[in-house]
C-alpha cells in the first residue's frame, strides 16, 4: 500500500525586506536569503510548511493578495503588509527577520509621556500579533491572536556573519528535556530580590541559584565563568538606554551586573532568557555609546541563546511584590518549561496576563503588554513536551498545532470585549473634596514629595466611545534619581464613584 501524502499546512512565515537587506549587506544580502532557505528547508523535516516572503516583492505580494511594501521603514505599509499575509495563510508562527532597520518596530504612544515617564513612544512588535489595523493607540492592541517573533541582526551594523551565525544556530538547535532547562542561572538589585525570589518560586519552586548585586565582592560583572552555563536565565536588573550592560543597586549604588561583551564562549547552546530589565531587549546601534559595544539581546543570541524576552524601553514593576514586568517574564518561563515554543509561550504569557490585569488595565499594564517582544524564531521548542504527537506523525502533529492557534485566537478575540483601557481625563473637572483629601494623605504615607496634580485616567471598552466603567486611575510619580542613574517611582490609585479601591507602587526597572 502506497504511504498516504499529508498535505501540510502554511505553518510558518518568514518576512524580511529584500531591498533594505541589500541596502545595508550589498550583494552579501544573497548569503543571508541562501541561509533562510536551509532554514525552510530544516523546518519542512520538522513538518513545517515555510514560506519566505519578501514583502518589497510586488509580484510575490501579488500573488499572496498583499499589498507591497514600497518604504522599507514606514511602519503602516509594514504592518498592512503582515496582517494582508496573516490572511492569506493563516500562519502557526510568523518570524520576523532584521532588526529595525529592515523591518521596522511600530512605535506606538506612550500614554505617560513627559514627567511621569520619559518614553514618548513604545517601540513594539505587538501590532504585528493583533488582527487590528495599524494604528499608534496602545490600546487597540489588546487582543493578541497571532504568535509572532523577530530574528533580529545589529542595527546599523552591515556584518553578514552576526545574521548567518544566528540561523545556523536554530538549525543545528535541538530541543531537551525538561531536567536542561529547571537549573538556571538569575541576578537581581539588591533592593528587588524579595520581588525576584517571588517570580523564582513561582517559576522553579526555590530561589537558591539568586545572585544578588550588590552582594558578592568577588563578582564584578565582568568575570562570570560557568555561572553562565545554565540554560534559563532570569534577571531583574537595572537598564539603561543604548547601554550594554545591566545593572545592580543598593540604595546608592548601582554596580555592573553583566555586560554584553563578556558572553562569548559561556552560554549554552539552546539557552532562554527573560530580563525584566529597563531597555532589557533594546536593539541599538554600538556606537551610540561609548564604548561602541551591542547590546546585551544581540550578544546573547550570538552566543547561543536562541530565545530573548526584553523590553523596548523603561519598564516598571514593584520592588517588592509581583506585578507587571514580574509577571510577564515569569508567565513565559513556565510556559516554555512546560513544552511551549517560544512564540506560543509569549502570546499564551500576553493573553494570560491581559486577562489578569483585567478588565480595567491601568496605563502602566497597557505599556508593559506593548514594550516585551520576543527575540528568536517563534517556532523553536527548547522543551520537550511529552503530550505532543511526534513530528513523525505528520497529520495528527498539524491538527494539533492547528487546533491550538485555533484555540489561541478565540481567547485572544475574547479580550476585545473583556478589556477596558485607559483614557486620560480632561484635568479641567473638579476632583472631590473628600477624594482629594484621602490622595493627599496617601501621598504623605508613602514619603512622595512632588504632591502636584496627578495624571488621571479613565477605563473605556476598546470598541466604545462610551464610558464602560467608572473606574479612573489616578497616576503620581516623582524622580528617584540615585547619583547618576535616572530612576522613578509611581503610585497609581485606583479610585471609583470618588472611593479609593486600592492602590500600586511601581519603580522603574
């Protein structure tokens, strides 16, 4: 009997743009589309079904009913362009590659700009997993359906060998047990760890392995050796703008906790890391500082690491308790130890977390689902999962991933109307006397100087103009400014029919 033919699925995309990869790498560009072939290549053993899109090609774009992009960076046509794709094929996973020169990240609006937080924008690849058009709003992007990733090379950099080096990785990549990934290798402020021994718990069920910074005089951030070895990395540190390292503190100090140019040669093949930290993720140019190194996410995955969760820009979460960029990092850490691929593990992290912060999200929770995005192809699962149908069971492993971004993008579809995002309030209407008073008192409580009026937001339907809930946020932050370190604190109050419902204390990462 004739071995019956599986007809596999569109399972994964991956775009780039053609004319702005031979802009920046010349005829060199052809290396890397060569190099993506033996990925798809690599990908149809694993059943697969690749399909490489260069979204400039108006003929290729043609035939999918895409629109071609014509500016490599104008972040419409790059976001009408995915979204056109997305449904044509109905893609598994969508790999982005290029960093943001080639295929641009979509800046959206920082509801918070100015004193409250310095960001003006969101740089953000969350766009690109929401069927909603393009838009500059956050929050209309609050029901991810899509898994996506970016495979990124080093802005500005035209260095062939950084891109090809980390596809050859994936495809020499093999996925591990469960017992590779549990020891893991984690730093942490001295001022967060309670915070960071809580997201380890809740990750690896202890905190043993926490390197705290400042904490151990022997360790200058520069000398790790098997440290490093480890195959999950967590950190909660500080970052800092186009800076290459990230950082510790005790009250006023603020040591060097790691650095990107001392990785080379220790980190394990296949490793995943997740940093909460400020800039955590950042994809700059080297010589935007000083000593023209790239940034911690780029060395990384030179190294060996396959899979980054980062953050664009200045995250935030408690330095005590658990919240935002916590929560975030850790959801996707579980998810991948639980047999995830690592773009299954972000959206099931993002949709989980939106649902639990929800229904009213405040500004802060709306930035932090936007500033995270994966680093890595999507597709690639570092654990086994023992529940899965072998790959050499062709049809019933494609049912299976099918039905499962099936079931991912009716949750995702559900948080459209389960979501009430923040809206600033005209500051022109009268606050409550007996409000104004309780704010007041809770400001003194907790020691915050600048008692100016606060930025107020209200929580609105994604798909209504009108108000949903009486529920307002009230947003206080002041510098926290320790030496040189630009550093802030927030309280957000929660507040309905002028009651204090409770209230958050972020710190900037």
């Amino acid at each position: 009997m004739a071995t019956p033919i599986t007809h596999m699925l569109t399972t994964k995309l991956i775009i780039t743009n053609k004319s702005a990869l031979k802009e920046k790498y010349g005829p060199d560009f052809q290396l890397i589309l060569d190099d993506l072939n033996a990925l798809k290549a690599d990908d149809n053993e694993r059943h697969l079904d690749t399909q490489i899109v260069l979204i400039d090609d108006a003929d290729q774009m043609q035939s999918y009913q895409a629109t071609a992009v014509t500016t490599a960076n104008n972040e419409a046509q790059c976001k009408q362009a995915i979204d056109e794709l997305y449904r044509y094929f109905t893609p598994g996973y969508i790999m982005i590659v290029g960093s943001q020169d080639i295929v641009p990240l979509q800046r959206l609006k920082n509801l918070l700009p100015g004193d409250h937080d310095p960001d003006a924008f969101i740089p953000s690849d969350l766009p690109y997993a929401c069927d909603t058009p393009y838009n500059t709003d956050p929050g209309v992007f609050v029901s991810p359906t899509r898994v996506v990733g970016r495979l990124p090379d080093i802005p500005a950099v035209p260095d062939v060998s950084y891109l090809r080096t980390l596809i050859a990785n994936i495809i020499n990549a093999v996925p591990g047990a469960l017992n590779e990934y549990l020891p893991y290798f984690s730093i942490s402020t001295f001022d967060w760890q309670a915070s960071t021994q809580n997201s380890l718990l809740s990750i690896f069920g202890n905190h043993d392995k926490m390197v705290v910074f400042p904490g151990n005089e022997d360790l200058t951030g520069t000398n790790w050796t098997s440290e490093l070895l480890p195959k999950t990395h967590f950190i909660n540190c500080h970052g800092a703008i186009n800076n290459p390292g990230y950082y510790g503190q005790k009250l006023t100090d603020f040591p060097l906790a790691l650095r990107s140019d001392i990785l080379k040669d220790k980190i394990s093949k296949g490793t995943i890391v997740a940093a909460e930290c400020c800039y955590g993720g950042q994809l700059f140019d080297p010589k935007k500082n000083g000593a023209k190194r790239m940034s911690i996410a780029n060395s990384y995955l030179l190294n060996n690491a396959l899979a980054f969760l980062g953050s664009s820009n200045i995250a935030y979460g408690p330095s005590t308790g658990q919240g935002l960029a916590d929560l975030l990092t850790q959801y996707f850490v579980i998810n991948v130890l639980n047999g995830a691929s690592t773009g299954r593990a972000l959206l099931e992290a993002r949709q989980k977390f939106l649902n639990e912060m929800g229904p009213t999200l405040d500004p802060f929770e709306l930035k932090t689902a936007a500033q995270f995005y994966l680093l890595g192809d999507p597709s690639w699962q570092p654990v086994v999962n023992e529940k899965d149908p072998s790959a050499t069971q062709s049809e019933l492993f494609i049912n299976t991933l099918q039905n499962r971004r099936d079931n991912l993008e009716a949750r995702g579809k559900m948080l459209d109307d389960f979501i009430h995002v923040p809206e600033p309030v005209d500051h022109s209407q009268e606050v409550d006397s007996n409000l104004n008073s309780a704010l007041t008192q809770l400001l003194e409580e907790k020691k915050f100087i600048d008692k100016t009026v606060p930025k107020v937001f209200i929580n609105k339907k994604k798909r209504s103009h009108h108000q949903a809930h009486s529920v307002k946020f009230h947003v206080f932050s002041e510098s926290a400014d320790q030496g040189d370190t630009p550093h802030r604190k927030v309280l957000v109050v929660k507040e309905k029919n002028n009651q204090i419902l409770g209230y958050r204390e972020y710190v900037s990462r």
